[in-house]
C-alpha cells in the first residue's frame, strides 16, 4: 500500500510503474501442481485498482515511531504509524482515500475530513488484512490474507469515521454530492 501511495504522490513524474515476475518469483500469484492461490501482494493490486485517475492533496495528523536497521536499510526516524492517499474522479464524483495502518498491534482510528465538496452522498469501505502482519496465503488456506468490507461512519459535514485493524489496508470510496 505505502508503494501504491508513493507512486500516487509522484503521479507528474513516474506516468507508468508495473510489476515483473508475476508468478512463484516474487510473486502476485502462487502455484503447486494442485492449485493456485493470490498473495498478499495480489490482493493488494486488487484493492488498489479501485483508485481513481486524479491524485489529490491528503495530509495526516498521527503518531510516529522510529524504526531500526534492517538489512541494507537504515534506521528510519518519524515513519508516520498510518500512510493515508486520496484519488478522484476526472469529473469530481467520486473520491476515493486509502490509509495503511502500519501498527503491528493496535487499530488506527481514523478521521477523514473531506474538503472542498458539499457534501458525501454515499461511502463503501473495503479493507486487505490478515491474522499477522506476516500472513499469506498458501494451498491450505487461500484466503489467509482477503479483502473484507471495512465499516465507514458518516459524521456531519463531510467526516468520515473508520477504525483500520493492525497491519491492514483500508479503502474508502465516496460518491460526492452534486447538489
């Protein structure tokens, strides 16, 4: 999700981003001679093609943490705890935001104000988690790692109210009012 945002945010500079080496490599799908079975990384495309063609301005106001040294990445200081993007429609009728909790264990609880539009007309959440931040998929158990619908409240105005479980990816579409 943190890559997806990325390349969001960069969206002027890198026009086309793709992924090689789509099965048993580093994979989006996984095979045996019996089956075959999405990855983490899989489901994650799958959410993601929900985003629409305009990226538009998102900030955060969280918690941080600092991270250590792992393998030929150095230590990290202030990585915010939820990395949140938003996208829209070339004709401004639907938004669509995506958050990651990137906390091992704890939910996010998360405030979405939608700015510049009248009002919400109708909003869907779906969300990509699994048991651990560590859970895949396998032969056995498919659908160790699944998109979920994901609860969103509406609030007055245009705020939205979501908790995102540990280690998830929520994705929240919003249809805005034309009125």
């Amino acid at each position: 999700g943190g890559v997806f945002h990325a390349l969001q945010r960069q969206c002027n500079h890198v026009t086309m981003a793709n992924l090689a080496q789509l099965v048993n490599v580093l994979p989006a799908l996984r095979t045996s001679p019996t089956g075959a079975w999405g990855t983490p990384l899989y489901h994650a495309f799958s959410l993601y093609r929900e985003c629409e063609p305009v990226a538009v301005a998102c900030t955060c106001d969280v918690n941080s943490f600092d991270s250590e040294a792992f393998g030929n990445i150095p230590p990290l200081e202030k990585v915010a705890y939820v990395d949140a993007a938003a996208t829209m429609s070339e004709e401004g009728e639907h938004l669509v935001v995506t958050a990651v909790n990137r906390h091992r264990t704890k939910p996010a609880a998360i405030e979405i104000e939608v700015g510049g539009v009248k009002g919400i007309a109708g909003v869907e959440g779906e969300m990509l988690g699994g048991e651990s931040e560590r859970a895949a998929g396998s032969e056995q158990m498919p659908a160790a790692v699944s998109i979920a619908p994901l609860p969103v409240a509406t609030r007055e105005g245009c705020l939205l109210v979501v908790e995102l479980p540990p280690h998830s990816i929520g994705l929240i579409k919003c249809e805005i009012d034309a009125e």
